[in-house]
C-alpha cells in the first residue's frame, strides 16, 4: 500500500525550501543525462534526468518541508538516477531498493558475487576444459568465456579428418561419410555426408556436415544425427544452455533460498529468466516486519524512522534542522559526497546520526584504475599464461607466461595437428590449412598429378544417362550419379523430366505430357491407384526471377490486410495434378491402401454428394480436412513407392474421427470432432505428393499473367459481366447452380490446369496469416490457428475468383465445398549443379554453393550495377535464376578533382580514393560524400561473445547482404550545411523554416563546422526529402498526419527554454512516417546495418583500428581511441567540430564519438538480418515508436565506443549530442 506524503512544520522550512524549489526547477530543466552509458552521477543533489517538461514521477517537491519515502528531504537516488523505495534493483532487478537513513537509498536481496567478480550464477567453472582444447576463464563482465578453443572439425570433433563429408573417394565409387566425431569412412555409392541417400537439410534449406548454424545459445556447427539428418551442436566455446532454458547468467539455482527476506526460493520463468518465488516484501527500512508504515509518518509518540535495518516509532525530533540522515547529531561529512582510498565509494547513512563509506572499488591488485580480468584467469595465446599483478606495484594486471605466437600451430589454431601443413595425405593430395584446422586437400602440381590424360575419356557413362566423376587419384574415374533429366528408377537411370516423343520415352507411371507454348512435350506423372486410373499431372516450371505474389493496392476487391504482395522465387519445377481429386481417385486409393497395409481409412466421405450436387465419381472429393488431406497424400505416396512428405504424429482415429469418415448427410460442417493429428513436419526435399505450398498454387493459377485471373481483371460482381469473362474457366455462383461440378468440364488456363478457379476450395500447406513470405520457395510459417484455402467454389461471388485470394480455415474443418489437389517436386540428381557465377566483370561473394536451392549473390567490381538481379537461386535444372548483373564503368581511383567527371570531387581521405559526388549547397559550402563498397557484400554486424564489454542483451550477430553500393556523408551533417540547405528550400518554397534549430549554439558547438543537433528522426526525414526535391531526386519518405505546428511542434525547431538539454515530448511529428526502401536514391538515413557496414570498412574488430584496449579511468590514455573519437575523456563533453580526427579506411570521420548519429531502424532487441534490411515496421500511431542511434557521444564513456553499440531512444527526442549524416544509395541514373 502506497501512504500519503505529509509536511513537516518546521520553522525553519518555509525559507529553505523556497530557495530548493527555485534551484530544483533550474536543475530539472538540465539535461545531465549522459547518453548510451555516459558516466553515472553520483551526487545526491544532481539535476533530474530526463525530458524537459515531462513528469517528476518519484521526486519530492520541498515546498514547505514534503517528505521524501525514507523521511528526510530532496530527492532520493540510486546510482545517479531518482528513484524510490520498494523499487527492484541489481544486475537481475531481484534486490529492492530501501531507506539507508532518511537521504539515501540502499539494495538488498542482491545475488550473490560469482568467482568471476560478477553477478549471478556461471554456468561452469572457471578453469575447466571447454570446447577443442579450451579452457573456461572469467571474461571481462564477470562471466565466463572459453579461451584458447579451436573450432570443431566437419563431423563436430576436434582432430583434423582426411577429406571432408561428402567428397568422393575410391576412384569416385563412394563417398566420405562421418563415422563418429573423429574421422571419416569410404562407403560405396553415391551417399550424402552422414552415409544416407536422400539430400541433408538443416531448417529447410539443402547443408551438409561441418556448415555453421546457430545454436541455443550461440555459434554451433552442424553434425550427422543418423544418414539422414543434421543436428546443431555448440562450437567449443559456447556454453550449453542454463538451469532454466536460457542463455545468460541467473541470480541462484532453482530451490534455493532468496529475495530480501530470505524466504522465497528461486524458480525458472518465461523465456530461460528466473525469478524470486513466495518472497515477502520487506518494508522500507529492509526489515522483514511486514510493517506498511513510512519513515517521516506520525506514529504514536512520535514519527517512524529508520535505524539501520529496523523500522521505530521514535520520538519526534527537536524543532531545529536534521543532518542530512534524519537525526540531530552534526555527521562527518554528508551523503553523497566522495569517499574512501580511490574516491569511488559514497558516503552513506549508517542509522540517523552516522554516516558510512560504502562502495570504494579497490581492486584485487590494490589500485583503483578498474582492472580488465581477475589475478588468476588464463590469458595469452592458445591460454598459455595467467594474469598476475604487475610486481612494479603500479596496480595493473600483465599477463604472465605468456608463450605468444609461439604457442600457436601451423596453422595459427591452437593444439597439435594430426601432421605438418603440405605433408602427402594420399596420392596427389597434401594436407592444408582449413581456418585453423587441416584439410587433405588436392595437389594437381605434383609430379603425375596434372591434368595428363582424361580419365573419363574410355567411359561411355552418358549412354547410361550417368555422368563420369574423376577420383581422387590420377586416371581413375567412374559413372556415378545421373545426368540432369534422367532420375534413379530400378538401378538404371531413366528419363524423367526429359523431352520426349511418347509415352514410351518415359519412366513407368509417366505419360508424356502436352506441348504448352512452344515447348517441348515432357514426361509427367499418370498414378493408378488400386484399380483407378487417376487424373493425370502437369509440369509447372519454376521461376528464373523473383515473381509477385499478393495483389496490387489498385486490383478491385482485393483484401488489404492480406493480399500485401511480396516478392518469390521457386527454385525447382513441380508437377500439379490437372484437377481436384476426385471421389473416384479418393475411393480407390484408400481401398487399395487399407488392403495393402491393413489400415481402415474411410473410402468415401460421408455427406460428400446431397442430391443436390454432382453425384459422379468424377465429382471433387470433400468433407476432408486439412489433417486428411496430409494423411491421404501419405497414402498414395507409400502406395506408388514414394516417400511420405509428412511425419504425423499422434493421430485420432475411429468412427467420426478416422481419416475419410466425412460428415452427416447435408450438414454444413462437422465441427472439430474429426481426424486429427498432434503434430506434423514436412520433408521440404520430399518428392512424394503432397499439398502446394500458397507460392506453388499462385504460380500455377497465374501462368505468368500479371492480372487477377489468367483472363483479365474483373472490376464487378455483376453476373452477365463476371460469366463473359470466367463462364467458360470456373463454376460459381452465377453457373455452378445449387452444388459442385464434374471436374475438368472448363478450359486449362495456359499451363494446363482446370478448376483453379470456382467449383471446390484447396486445401494448401501454409497456415494462414496475414503477412506472407517471400523469398525462395517460400512455405509459410507453420503454427497459427489457421490454414490457407485458396481458389473460390461454386458458391464463391466472383470477387472469391482471384490468383491472390486467400482465406484462412480451421484444419479440423469438414467443408462441403473443400477439397484438395496434389503435387509432387520434380526430382533432381544429386550431381545438379549451376555454373560458378564467380566471372569478370562480376565477383560474386560467399556463394553459398552450385546446388539446387544455393544461393549466389553479385555486385559489380569497382562499377555500378544497372540491371540485373544481385540475388540469383540455383534452379534444379542446374540454371541460376535471374539475369546476370549488368554495370557501368566505375568513376575508378583518382588522386585529385581533376580525375572526376563533373559534379564530383575526389576523396582522399580513403584509403582508396574514389569519384563521389559533391554539391554545392551555397557559397563555399559544399555537400561532400564518400564511397560505401556495400553492394555485393555480404557480412556480419554485431558482436562476437568474446568481445570486451558487449551488451549480450542486443548485439546479438546476423548476417547481412546489400544489393547497391553507397555514397555516405565523412562527416556529421554540419550547421552550415542545414542553414544552406533550409535557406534554399525556404526560397524555392516561400517558406519560412527556422535556419537552425533552438538550442544549437548553447550548448558549446555551435560553429559552421560543429555537427547539428536538437532534430529528430521526423525532422531529418523532412529536412532529406526537401533535399531531394531541390537536387531533383525522388524523395525517400512519406509524411503524413503530422502534429498541429505550432511552438516547438513545428518542425526543426529544436528545443526552448533556459537550459534546453532534451525535449521529447511537446515536438514535431508524424503518425505516417514511411521509408520507399534502400532502391530509393534520394537523400536518406543510413541503416543500421549499412552504418555498422561503414563503420567497419572490411574490418571485424571492435573499432575500425582494432579492439578495445586500456581500463575505463581517463588518466589510462588510450591512443588508438583518443585519435578517432571524440568521447568523455577528451571532449569536454561537448560536441566539436567535425573532421579534426583520423578518418576510417573508407573515408568517414566522428562515427564514433563527437555526437550519436540516428539511423532508420526501428529497435529490437534482435538484429534484422537477410539482404538490405531495414528492421521492424513502425508503429502505426507514431508515438511509441524507439530508433537507434549509433556511435556514441562526446559525453559516453570508452566501453560504447564500439562499431556494434546500439542506443535505443524515441524517435521524437530531440537533444544536444544527437545529429545524423545522410546517405545515398548509388542507381542507374548516377551513372554516365
């Protein structure tokens, strides 16, 4: 329960606290807050933080002598920050704050400190062994990392292997396989990595042994789980995951006793936290009375006070002014103020008449400078040495023993290595350095070992439909997997998706298909199931290029919310059968199933044909839900030798709930009480049947015509108009009548399927959402409630009969007007691979690989992409999707100005100085850029686990690609050139913008050359977009449903008042703020990602010049940083004028340091990661929108200054160490 604050009728109050209020409102209008962990104040009276104008939640006003929650006056405080009784505190907020006397707080209930000097409980123990070789030792946070691992080998061991899984070997008639985690095994035929037959996935993309992948709690690597699957095991340092399912450290252990009253017991919670269970709250003295009374309140006799840990009711203090702690008695000095040997602890109450020193920080080597690790932690190269204290008695930690690079192998890992770097491993192969491990690998310069002779020169394999495979040794080769468009069938290989004249071309259970728009006849599927011939298939070709899915914002009737189109691409080809499935189809399938493995599937559903309907056997099979549909595609799969593509688990069944039952005789529906299953996972590689994917079933309906239908776009539901269009293509409500029809009695659409449209609704494989997803082969996600039906039925208006239509429906549900179709994928052999796209003028980085599903992504060397698609997909025909890059010439290296074509200037600061471009905003102020090498490019952003001071919460690493190159501001946007800018567009416009925002030149830089400051992201988006329009490029936001203007809500204002620190509240900004995406090349913010890439310049250290070095004491002078930043130690924590420090490698000046640069993202705690990400959407009322700012400040310490360091803030803050720098990303029309 929360009392009520009362006054005190001191005499000597009512003066004094008039003179406090006036200091505390001056005080509370400062900003001292130090952005992105600036160094914590530590004076009791220091200015509130926070936003000018907001609220003082949890301050007392001293008006006449009000209180505070532990019975003294002012404001209380814990660590800098105003704060109160009762509230959770400690590195897991498992303490509470209470009363230490009546001016301070205190924590109590706190975790216990680690053997690592840190809070809460470590998963291992310092100084046991970790990974391959490693050893666990306390990290610099008081956590653990494991130093001195090397990385796992391809079957997750740790000695090197003779190959890797996968590889060919005896002269190409096996395979290398893992035989365990230590070594590899010869088996004979064509196998997978792990010895089975089918191709390794890992989270449905093709992978193999030994490929990276993300585990629980960090990097892992995948090994063999069986011969047909991969597991993701940790790397050697990362640790498994703690007590409770999570990844950091904990306060306790589960059952043990916690909380401030000693009474609880520590208990997991949601997402691997714990918490402090059945813990009593203490009351505002820490004692465990279970009292609700507050310190300064009246009580019998006298007033409650605290003394040390007990809450009394004492009496009433003598009318004259308490100390500082509440009592009468004069103390040694006030709390708050500095104390003990290093000057970092505080003078704390000790009772009401005392005071303590509390928190002095003297390290273990008896110095105050804060030391970077623990005497007795392994250190140095491989952990060969300990850290000690340096005997010299200057109070700092050396790393003793240390062997150095000496410590290191051959290959720069650490441990022994199974042989020397360029020792033989087998005829024509030596081993070689792999990272840090060995790898045999092949020698073609060896005596013998070149290309002589052709070793598949005497094999015919191809009359095989086989492709020859050269072994590893010289001469020796063999027929091994089947050529593209041949497929293993019976021991031979055997036509499948090939060309063919007739039927007899094909493999048995194939026809051979129609020719469709100039194509080749090509064989296709025609099943017979028991004793039922079954509608026969037809091949869909994938996509070459990504294609869209979704409907345009202008298609008529279209569903906003879920018809957003998204870009696809799928990557094999698939056959589609020609129609629904029919009773017919159904009956004799689930006959011949039950007679063949003795199962009991219902052969018609019930209710499937009132009289109403179409009674035929050719009618479309319903009342079957989605769980049958998967259940029936099982069936025929094992009935044609197939392998099933779901596992099912935990199915129903009998009576109403067996798989085929249906429904009563014209009912509706059946409601829920039907076959069902508790979980399913789909074989992504599996060629048996199965449902289609939505991306599969769109591709099909729109046979590459971008309209509602394959026939055009309807604009009305008019009958007499909708059957002049689609009369002839579907059955719905304007000609179906009063039930279904016979399948196949309308026109295919080009690719040869009927009833796409109309008749019966199909069952898909996604569940249904809102959002969809592209990419390749996109599958949906697999979990919400409800799955996908798509196409419209003979009750369907025809605004139901659109390629993009979607509608989401229980899959318990036993519809009378859904049914499903099957597909199956065209199979490919595992010998399919695509070309390397790795050619002139072209580099191509990282590809992923050649095979089916592979990914390669390109940009243009040193020019400019034009055309052509960065992104391309490794098709199953072994044809790379897309259209190769097409580039300009690029501007090229030049040495002056002179060297640049017009409009652009050289910059020299880069390492490698490149054309960009300059504009001239005004006389002598100009508008430099630099080049940002992105496009192509793919990398991490992030933290590694092991770096110094990391925040584990948000620095989390992902991968990133981009598919343009940049041109990025060297500096900070400056005042002179916001003043130009906002001038020329006030004189274009007739407008009448502020010249410079309030609050500029107050605050220590307010110069031409000093960085711009007291804007928001809404400001900046503006300002951008005026810049584009003047320069005559397309403006890269949209603004709309902005704030009345008026005060300092007109836009870029900045901020009002005596001491304008910070104003969020009260400013400019738009409930629409919306991003055109990075293809836009107007002016724009960077990225997150693009500003880390930027920052980084090809570079993984913590800094640009390497990683963080030095304690956090500013006497500890660290000179890689002091010459790149501008920061606490340095700065006089003001901003400077930009460019005065050295540049990164590509150019950029003040990325760190100087003023924190806002970028577009919305924050996460997660990275986004995948290509040109621009993280999460905004809020769509634009208030609580949280950006991220990078970079840190001249007011943040040396710890933030870090490339992977991010500073979540609102977007609508404007203050006086926030600016930006504008990029613009590099398109067609900036090439000559």
């Amino acid at each position: 329960m929360k009392m009520a604050r009362r006054t005190r009728g001191w005499l000597w109050g009512a003066g004094r606290g008039l003179l406090f209020l006036s200091l505390s409102w001056v005080l509370a209008s400062c900003d001292t807050s130090l952005e992105g962990g600036g160094a914590e104040s530590t004076d009791a009276t220091s200015s509130v933080s926070g936003d000018v104008g907001g609220e003082t939640s949890g301050v007392s006003s001293t008006v006449g002598g009000v209180v505070n929650d532990c019975g003294g006056e002012g404001a209380l405080r814990w660590r800098g920050v105003v704060s109160e009784p009762l509230t959770p505190c400690g590195a897991f907020e498992e303490g509470v704050l209470v009363c230490d006397g009546a001016a301070a707080l205190r924590c109590i209930g706190e975790a216990a400190v680690n053997a690592c000097g840190g809070s809460g409980v470590l998963p291992v123990v310092p100084g046991e062994a970790c990974g391959c070789g490693g050893v666990w030792a306390c990290s610099g946070g008081g956590g653990v990392a494991c130093l001195g691992s090397s990385t796992r080998n391809a079957c997750g061991g740790c000695d090197a292997l003779a190959g890797w899984p996968g590889d060919a070997c005896d002269g190409g008639a096996g395979t290398l396989v893992c035989d365990g985690g230590e070594a590899l095994v010869c088996l004979a035929g064509a196998r997978n990595g792990c010895g089975g037959s089918e191709e390794l996935v890992h989270e449905g993309v093709a992978a193999g042994p030994g490929a990276p992948c993300a585990s629980a709690c960090g990097a892992g690597v995948l090994v063999c789980d069986g011969e047909e699957a991969l597991a993701c095991v940790p790397e050697g340092g990362v640790a498994d995951p703690n007590e409770c399912g999570g990844c950091g450290l904990l306060p306790g252990r589960a059952g043990e006793a916690c909380g401030a009253c000693g009474d609880g017991a520590w208990a997991c919670g949601a997402l691997g936290t714990m918490r402090c269970s059945g813990d009593r709250v203490p009351d505002f003295c820490g004692g465990c009375t279970g009292l609700e009374a507050r310190p300064g309140e009246r009580c019998e006799g006298g007033e409650w006070r605290c003394a040390a840990t007990s809450l009394l009711c004492v009496d009433r203090l003598p009318e004259e002014p308490p100390n500082a702690c509440g009592g009468v008695q004069e103390l040694v000095a006030e709390p708050g103020e500095a104390c003990g040997e290093c000057g970092l602890g505080l003078w704390t109450c000790d009772g009401v008449d005392g005071v303590r020193c509390a928190g002095d920080r003297v390290d273990a080597c008896g110095g105050c400078g804060g030391l970077e690790g623990s005497p007795g932690e392994v250190c140095g190269s491989c952990g060969t040495g300990v850290l000690a204290c340096d005997p010299d008695g200057s109070g700092a930690l050396f790393c003793s023993g240390d062997e150095g690079e000496d410590a290191r192998n051959a290959c720069g890992g650490c441990g022994a290595l199974v042989a020397d770097p360029g020792a033989s491993c087998g005829t024509c192969a030596v081993w070689a350095c792999s990272g840090e491990r060995l790898r045999c690998a092949p020698a073609p310069d060896l005596p013998g070992c070149g290309p002589d002779a052709d070793p598949c020169g005497d094999l015919d394999c191809a009359a095989e439909g086989r492709r020859c495979t050269a072994g590893p040794e010289p001469g020796v080769a063999g027929c091994d997997a089947c050529l593209p468009g041949f497929v293993e069938h019976g021991g031979r290989c055997v036509p499948d998706a090939a060309v063919c004249d007739g039927d007899a071309g094909c493999a048995p259970g194939f026809v051979c298909g129609d020719a469709r728009d100039g194509d080749e006849r090509r064989c296709a599927p025609a099943p017979e199931w028991g004793d039922t011939a079954v509608s026969s298939f037809v091949r869909i070709p994938g996509t070459r290029h990504a294609v869209r899915l979704g409907s345009p914002p202008q298609e008529p009737f279209r569903e906003a919310s879920s018809e957003e189109p998204v870009d696809g691409v799928l990557v094999r080809d698939f056959w589609m059968a020609e129609v629904p499935l029919t009773e017919a189809a159904w009956e004799g399938a689930m006959q011949a199933h039950n007679q063949r493995f003795g199962t009991s599937f219902g052969l018609r559903p019930a209710g499937s044909s009132p009289a109403a309907e179409c009674t035929g056997l050719d009618c479309p099979v319903v009342r079957v839900n989605w769980w049958e549909a998967l259940q029936f595609a099982n069936a025929v799969s094992a009935l044609d030798g197939l392998e099933p593509c779901y596992v099912l688990e935990d199915c129903t069944a009998g009576s109403a709930v067996e798989a085929g039952a249906g429904c009563a005789q014209g009912a509706e529906d059946c409601g829920t009480l039907t076959f069902q299953c508790e979980a399913v996972e789909r074989r992504p590689a599996c060629t048996g049947y199965r449902l289609p994917t939505e991306a599969e079933w769109e591709r099909a309906v729109r046979a590459d015509v971008d309209e509602a239908t394959w026939l055009g776009t309807l604009s009305s539901r008019d009958c007499e108009r909708a059957l002049e269009m689609l009369g002839d293509a579907a059955f719905f409500e304007c000609n179906a009548g009063d039930g279904r029809r016979p399948v196949g009695d309308v026109e295919a659409n080009p690719l040869g399927v009927r009833d796409m449209l109309g008749n019966v609704w199909e069952w898909t494989w996604d569940a249904f959402a809102d959002a969809r997803e592209g990419g390749p082969d996109p599958a949906g996600p697999q979990w919400p409630a409800e799955r996908a039906v798509r196409g419209g039925s003979y009750r369907s208006s025809s605004s139901d009969l659109r390629a993009s239509r979607r509608r989401g429906v229980d899959p318990l549900q036993r519809e009378r007007d859904i049914g499903l179709r099957l597909v199956r994928s065209v199979p490919s052999g595992d010998d399919v691979r695509c070309p390397s796209l790795a050619q002139p003028p072209f580099t191509f980085v990282e590809e992923e690989g050649t095979r089916p599903g592979d990914r390669g992504f390109g940009t243009c060397f040193l020019g400019w992409p034009i055309g052509g698609d960065a992104l391309r997909i490794c098709a199953a025909d072994g044809v790379w999707t897309g259209e190769d890059v097409a580039c300009a010439p690029s501007p090229g290296a030049c040495g002056s100005d002179g060297e640049c074509p017009a409009g652009m200037a050289c910059a020299t600061d880069a390492e490698v100085p490149l054309c960009a471009p300059r504009p001239s905003l005004a006389p002598g102020v100009d508008l430099p850029f630099v080049t940002i090498p992105s496009g192509g490019v793919r990398t991490l952003v992030g933290s590694p686990p092991d770096e110094v001071r990391r925040d584990r919460d948000r620095e989390d690493q992902v991968e990133v690609g981009f598919t343009r190159h940049l041109w990025m501001q060297p500096t900070p946007m400056t005042v002179a050139q916001w003043r130009a800018v906002v001038r020329a567009w006030n004189d274009a416009q007739d407008a009448d913008w502020p010249e410079l925002p309030a609050g500029v030149d107050r605050r220590g830089c307010g110069a031409d050359d000093c960085p711009i400051t007291f804007v928001n992201v809404h400001d900046i988006a503006l300002f951008a977009n005026a810049l584009s329009e003047l320069h005559g490029f397309e403006p890269c936001y949209v603004l709309d449903e902005c704030v009345p203007a008026f005060g300092t809500r007109e836009p870029l204002t900045g901020c009002t008042g005596p001491f304008p620190g910070l104003c969020s509240l009260d400013v400019f900004r738009c409930d629409v703020l919306t991003f055109a995406g990075p293809a836009c090349t107007g002016y724009r913010l960077p990225t997150e990602a693009e500003w880390e890439t930027a920052v980084r310049a090809g570079t993984t250290t913590a800094r640009w010049n390497g990683d963080a070095t030095g304690t956090l004491a500013c006497s500890d002078v660290d000179e890689s940083l002091w010459s790149i930043a501008w920061f606490t130690c340095n700065s006089n924590e003001n901003a400077q004028p930009v460019g005065q420090l050295e540049p990164n490698p590509w150019g950029l000046h003040d990325m760190f340091g100087n003023v924190m640069e806002w970028t577009w993202n919305i924050f996460a705690p997660e990275h986004d990661a995948g290509i040109d990400p621009v993280g999460p959407p905004p809020e769509a009322d634009g208030e609580t929108n949280v950006r991220v700012l990078r970079g840190g400040s001249a007011q943040s310490r040396r710890e933030v200054i870090r490339a992977a360091a991010r500073f979540p803030q609102q977007d609508t803050g404007r203050a006086h160490l926030r600016g930006f720098r504008l990029v613009r990303s590099i398109g067609p029309d900036d090439v000559e």
